[in-house]
C-alpha cells in the first residue's frame, strides 16, 4: 500500500510591479504560469480589443493623442527620428508641420487593403493595426521617407543620416538588405513596440519586406534575425520613463497597454532567456523541483523518513508559510515551518 500526502504553500505577498502605475484589474491573473506560446496568446486575447483612434490631425485623431503620450516639455513633440525641435500646434488637435504619422511597423508589411469597412470604434477589424498607437509615433517626415518601408537592423554601410535615423545596407541571413537603424537611445523602444505587435496581430498575413522580421504564425512569429536582434535592442535600451509615459498616454485614449513596458523582462519569458520559467504578474512560487507530492512505500511505515524538496519565488515580499494536508498530515513534520521571502527569491 503506497501512501500519499499534498503540502500546500500559503504565502502572502505585496502585488509588486516594477516602475509603472497600471490600473488594478487589467491583467487578469489567469496570464499566471504561463510560459512562451501560451503566455504569447494570452497576452494576444488580452490586448487585440481595443478602441479604433481616427487617422490624421482632426479633432480625436491621432495628434490629439501624440499631445499626450509623445510631448516633451513646452510643447515640443518627442521626435524619435531626428533631433529637430517642432511644436505642437495650439489647440488640442492638428499636425505638426514638417511631420508625418510614421507607422513604427510599416503598413506595407501586411497589407492596409479595402476589406476595412468599419465605423464603430469599439470593434476591432482586421487592419486595426493601422491606426494603433502603440506603434505611431510622430516622425520627421524627411526621415520617414528615407527609411521607407526598410526592416530594423544595424547599418554597416551608411546612404543616409540626420544624426538619429540612419539608412544604409546591412545583412539579414547573410544577404544584404536596405535597413533602417534607430540612435541608440531608441533601439529598446522600437523593440518594444515590435514585441507588442506581433504579440497583438500575431494573425496577421506578413507580405513584402515583412517577411524578413516576421512569419506567419502565432509563435513566435518574430524571424529569428528579428528575435535575436529585439531582445539584444531591448536588453541594451531598456524601458525609459519616456516610454512609461507614452503607454500611458496611449492608454488614456485607446484602452490597452504596451505589457512589455510594463513588464520590461516580459520578453525573455515569450521568446529570450526564461522560455523555461512560468511567467507571473508579481509575486509568486515559480518552481517546485518535485511536484506537488510525495509517495512513501508501505514499507516505510513505523520508521522515520526524510524527502527534501526545494521551492523558488520570484517578488516574494513575505514569509512563506508550509502547511500540510490530509488525513495522515499529523504523522508528518517540516524541519522548518517557514521560509523567509529573500530564502525563497534566492
């Protein structure tokens, strides 16, 4: 006769999120535990219903949420494609002169055909992406043109520059390929909102140049040039209080979040370094190195047994607690009946 017993852990614990205020309730505990495909798809169910902003300068448009979410100071618009100073136009809407709406993800890359015919701004259609701003960014419209449609990347030979944005070829796969490259101080942010867009319209059909970042399928959808390049970006850039402030912003108006700026390690659990670990909001037990049982032979009954079982946290804040369960439990005992929050997040 085999005999089994559960141990249960209780821990109390702060919600702990890094740096950024997101509203209680929007990530629903259910993302819990989730690792790289099914945490990606999670996230996807999560953010891919979101409110439709108008397209261009007009009253709710999107300049009137570039005010919001890409202003400096004074009324300067953040420009991340050239160090030159445009203001805002007084008022709450209307478009910079010298400026274009740069789609961060070039449109070109799936596709902006005639089939969206929608008018209600709560429904999500299949080219939502165009007017998402999560990845519209005001941009110097000399800039914007001289990337064109081109792939992110390293240049290793330059035909263009204004300091910020830079044009050249560079190699994907070994072939040389027309790249645009950000400044340095940039290279997280696009990173980041290229996470969140294959991470939102991971159904989306790649054609043209997007074919070289991403492919056509809902993990991992990046190309593993892409991957490779995004999260080495993102790890050497990380997320700035610009970019807190822009998911903010964005929020305010179009109702969801950039999750890899609110979970600046969020990308290492889909696609980089902890594929292998359970992704959680904050605080939780992340690992159990022998599952949640043990089974004692009936041979061992009347002599004294010992199993050792190792436990690991992640943003624990409290004591973790052991507590044992069923109807043997008062033949059993822990050698201690609790661990400290730094014993459990070592």
């Amino acid at each position: 006769m085999l005999k089994k017993f559960r141990i249960f852990l209780l821990f109390l614990s702060i919600f702990s999120l890094i740096r950024a205020e997101i509203p209680e309730g929007y990530y629903p505990a259910t993302l819990n535990g989730k690792k790289e495909r099914e945490l990606k798809t999670a996230f996807h169910l999560l953010l891919k219903d979101h409110t439709r902003i108008g397209y261009g300068g007009g009253m709710g448009g999107t300049w009137s949420v570039f005010r919001y979410s890409d202003a400096k100071s004074g009324g300067i618009v953040w420009d991340m494609y050239s160090n030159t100073v445009r203001y805002f136009t007084s008022g709450t809407y209307g478009a910079t002169k010298g400026m274009n709406i740069e789609h961060s993800v070039p449109k070109s890359w799936w596709g902006d055909a005639a089939d969206y015919n929608g008018t209600t701004p709560l429904t999500r259609f299949k080219y939502e992406a165009s007017y998402d701003l999560h990845h519209l960014t005001p941009a110097d419209a000399d800039a914007n043109e001289e990337k064109s449609n081109y792939p992110l990347g390293v240049v290793s030979t330059q035909s263009w520059t204004n300091g910020v944005t830079k044009v050249g070829t560079g190699y994907i796969n070994g072939m040389p390929t027309n790249i645009f490259e950000p400044a340095d101080e940039y290279k997280g942010d696009f990173a980041r909102m290229y996470f969140y867009f294959v991470t939102c319209y991971q159904d989306y059909t790649w054609v043209s140049l997007g074919t070289k970042m991403f492919q056509r399928n809902d993990y991992p959808t990046l190309t593993d040039y892409a991957r490779n390049l995004l999260l080495e970006w993102s790890r050497q850039d990380p997320v700035s209080q610009k970019e807190i402030d822009r998911n903010e912003g964005v929020y305010k108006f179009q109702h969801n979040r950039n999750p890899f700026i609110d979970f600046p390690d969020l990308a290492e659990y889909i696609w980089g370094t902890k594929t292998d670990e359970a992704f959680y909001l904050g605080a939780g037990i992340t690992n159990w190195q022998t599952g949640d049982y043990f089974i004692f032979p009936s041979s061992t009954i009347g002599e004294s047994v010992e199993k050792s079982f190792r436990i690991e946290g992640i943003q624990i804040e409290s004591t973790v607690s052991l507590i044992l369960d069923g109807e043997d439990k008062n033949m059993f005992s822990f050698a201690v009946s609790s661990l400290s929050a730094d014993e459990v997040n070592a």
